[in-house]
C-alpha cells in the first residue's frame, strides 16, 4: 500500500468511529448490539472500499502486462509482415524484369 493510501485508510477508520460515537450516544447509548453493529458495519465498509481497490490496483497491472505484451506481439507481426512482403516485391520484381528481358528479345 501506498502512503496516501494509509493516511485515507486511518483517517476513514477515525471518522468511522466518530460517526458510531455520535450515532451510538444520541440514539441509543445503553444498547451494547446497536454499538457493536454499529461498529461492525463501518468497519466492513471501510474493508470493502480497501478491497475495491486493492482489486482495481491488481487490475490495472494486469492491463498493462498484457498490454505489454500486446504491443510486443504487434512489433514481431509487423516484422514478419515486412519481411513477407520484402521478400514478395523482391520476387515481382525478378518476375518484371524476367518479363522485360523476353519482351524485347
């Protein structure tokens, strides 16, 4: 994880925490399962979000491996292709000047 990543991280987990502390003590502060709900939520939301993007990092190193390699499959058919054709112009080109050299004989 990054150092920005752990900063929204801590700051996430101590807004959670004061948004249970205010909910919990202007609503109900003597239910122990609102609290402990209350708490389990947050935290289950804030490992969700954690989870999305560790998710979208992995992601997005598997798009540009494979966008890597994409471009390095490309580069070897445009070689290929310029051989090929390399070596096809050549042939037409002994092929018309076989063809010149009959027709003037």
């Amino acid at each position: 994880m990054e150092v920005r990543d752990i900063i929204f991280s801590s700051i996430m987990v101590f807004s959670g925490f004061v948004l249970v502390y205010k909910l919990v003590y202007n609503y109900s502060p003597r239910d122990p399962v609102v609290v402990i709900s209350t708490v389990v939520l947050i935290g289950m939301i804030a490992a969700m979000l954690l989870s999305v993007n560790e998710r979208l990092r992995r992601f997005e190193i598997e798009l540009k491996d494979h966008e890597r390699s994409l471009h390095i499959s490309m580069h070897s058919v445009e070689e290929e292709v310029k051989d090929r054709v390399g070596g096809a112009v050549k042939k037409l080109d002994e092929v018309r000047e076989e063809l010149l050299r009959r027709g003037y004989r």
